[in-house]
C-alpha cells in the first residue's frame, strides 16, 4: 500500500508526539525547506548523500533504518526517487508520507526526453517555453492558478487532471498524470517552493498538532524568505544578454522557466543516463548554428560530455548542482543552492 498526502492518516502515538518528530526526506533542498518549518521539533534527515545522484541510488542498512523508524517521510516523488517508492512500500508501509509532485497550485513541466527543446518549441508549443508568460503571476504566492492558462498546451495534458488533487486516493493519479510523465526537479522553482511549504507544515501539524501554531508561524517566515530569494535571483539574471544554453541533463528546466532563460537541449534525459552518439551530434550541429553561449556541467555528468558539445565552438561551460552538493546541509541550504545555480548561469552565459 502506498500512502502519497498531503491529507496525512498520523498513526503516531501520544508518547511519539512527545518527542522530537523523526521525518526523513530524499534530497537535501527538501531537507532544508523541511528543517526551516519544523524547526526545533523535529530531527531531519536526507537519505541522498552528498554527490550522489537520487535518481539510481541504493541506500545503506541504516537509512534503511531510518525510514523505518520515522513519523514522516517528505520526498519529491517517485519520478525522483522510485527507489524510495519501494522502501516505503516494503519497510514501513504504515509511515505517513508526502510526495510533494503529488500537491496542488503549482506549475507542473512534462519531462522531456529528446535532445533538442527550443528550437523544436518554436514550432509545437511546448510547455517550457510557452509558460514564461506566467512569470508576472508568480510574484504573488496566491496567484498560483496559472495553471488554467496551460490547458492549451498539447503537451501539458496532466494539468486537466489537477482537480483532482484534493483526492490523492491513488498512487498512479497524482493529479499531473502517470509516475514517468512529470520532470521531477521541480524544487529549482523558488515559488514552487513557497507551494510545497504551505503542503510540508499541513504534514507537520496533523503529524504533531500541539506543535501547528509553530509550523504555521515558521512557514510564513519561510515563505518571506523565499520570496525574498527568488526577487534576488530575478534581479541577478535579468541583465545577462545570453540567454538559452545546454543543460548537462534535463534538471534545469523548472529554474530555466522561472527565470526566462530556457534550455536549448540537454545532454542526457531527466535521469542523467549516457547519451548516444546521435544525441551528442544534434546538440554540437545546435551548438554551432545558433551560436549557444554555455554548456553547463554538473556532478552527475561526465565532463567528456560537455567537451564533446562544446568543441570546435565558444561556448563556455561551469558547473552548476540542483542538488546543491558544494553546500552545507541545513535550513539554508535550499537558498545557497538556488543561488549557486543562478551563480554558474553568470558565469556561464557570461553576464
């Protein structure tokens, strides 16, 4: 049985509540978003290490563990994470748990799988580089019903099935289509962000109720603060005159939307797997003809991917992390981690 809330069943016990509430999360963005609300209440835990990848990862004996004995798992979802998706299945299917992609009144992206994006949007609409246009509608944290403008879209045929979040009786319905259809690294989006907080002190109240007041106080200052961060990062980029660049893999399209600068094409699919020669090829002969500024890289690449796009070519290359691996782990990890990628945009796109 798979339990996907936000309307969570606590089974926990009186003398649980008592103590710090055990939550573990998949990745440590999340992990940050959770510690800044639970606060003091709460003992956070991310399973992905540090450099890790979370698309393929096998856990130890004692994360293992871990998920066993928590009160509450906060993951992103199985289109992250199946692996955590069948943890929660075999070894604690009792535990509460919230799959954020499985909540409302954000901007969901489809995954993509091709190589090339931009130049084939041009064309058919695609979701990515038509939604910039709900980039004025997201300043306001209410305003998050953008979601009716994307009904158009041919692509985007998940978000007729948006209402039916409030149910989440199933596991495969989701309310953004079928486990696959959704890109999952939608954390890169600062007001995706501010959404998933409302959803992560909702978990935490009905899982410690003596403790709701604080949660909801925590996610207001959070949600400030994220505003705040997403105002900064808009501010940074808004001046860069290059803007469209390879994505080492497609996680970068939820922060390319955000921000208007759209990826071109990535290297690998969503899951960083190795690309073919032919992939390789179309992303070069993209590279050469529409004079593309930045290839980026990061961990989960191979550097001899991003050489092999750039070469011949002046485009420039840095690194950049959705996952944030240079940083500390913590309640502001999520905000250097956002900035590190606006940070390597700059560098790269020359700005």
């Amino acid at each position: 049985m798979r339990i996907l809330l936000p309307t969570l069943l606590s089974t926990l016990p009186l003398s649980a509540l008592a103590q710090d509430l055990k939550i573990v999360t998949d990745i440590a963005p999340i992990e940050s978003l959770v510690m800044q609300v639970a606060g003091p209440n709460a003992d956070v835990t991310a399973l992905v290490t540090r450099g890790a990848s979370p698309h393929g990862f096998q856990f130890s004996y004692d994360q293992a563990d871990a998920v066993q004995s928590a009160d509450l798992v906060v993951w992103v979802g199985p289109e992250l994470a199946p692996w955590l998706d069948e943890a929660l299945e075999t070894l604690a299917p009792e535990t509460s748990s919230l799959a954020l992609l499985a909540t409302s009144d954000w901007p969901a992206l489809t995954r993509r799988d091709r190589a090339v994006f931009v130049l084939e949007d041009d064309h058919d609409g695609h979701d990515d580089h038509d939604d910039h246009d709900e980039h004025d509608e997201h300043d306001e944290h209410d305003e998050h019903d953008e979601h009716d403008e994307h009904d158009e879209h041919d692509e985007h045929d998940e978000h007729d099935e948006h209402d039916e979040h409030d149910e989440h009786d199933e596991h495969e319905g989701h309310g953004h289509g079928k486990v696959g259809d959704l890109d999952p690294h939608a954390w890169t989006d600062p007001q995706v962000a501010i959404a998933w907080v409302d959803d992560i002190a909702a978990a935490l109240s009905e899982a410690d109720p003596e403790n709701s007041a604080t949660y909801a106080a925590n996610a207001e200052a959070t949600i400030a603060n994220l505003t705040a961060l997403d105002e900064s990062i808009a501010a940074k980029l808004a001046d860069v005159p290059a803007r469209t660049l390879i994505a080492p893999h497609d996680a970068y399209q939820y922060f390319g939307s955000r921000y208007d600068m759209p990826v071109s094409g990535s290297i690998s699919v969503s899951d960083a797997s190795t690309p073919g020669p032919d992939r390789i090829a179309a992303l070069q002969e993209l590279v050469r003809e529409n004079d593309i500024a930045c290839v980026l890289s990061d961990p989960q690449s191979r550097d001899e991917w991003v050489e092999l796009v750039r070469e011949g070519t002046d485009a420039n290359t840095a690194v950049a992390d959705p996952l944030g691996a240079a940083y500390p782990q913590g309640p502001d990890h999520y905000a250097a981690t956002l900035n590190g990628l606006a940070d390597a945009y700059l560098t790269c796109l020359g700005g």
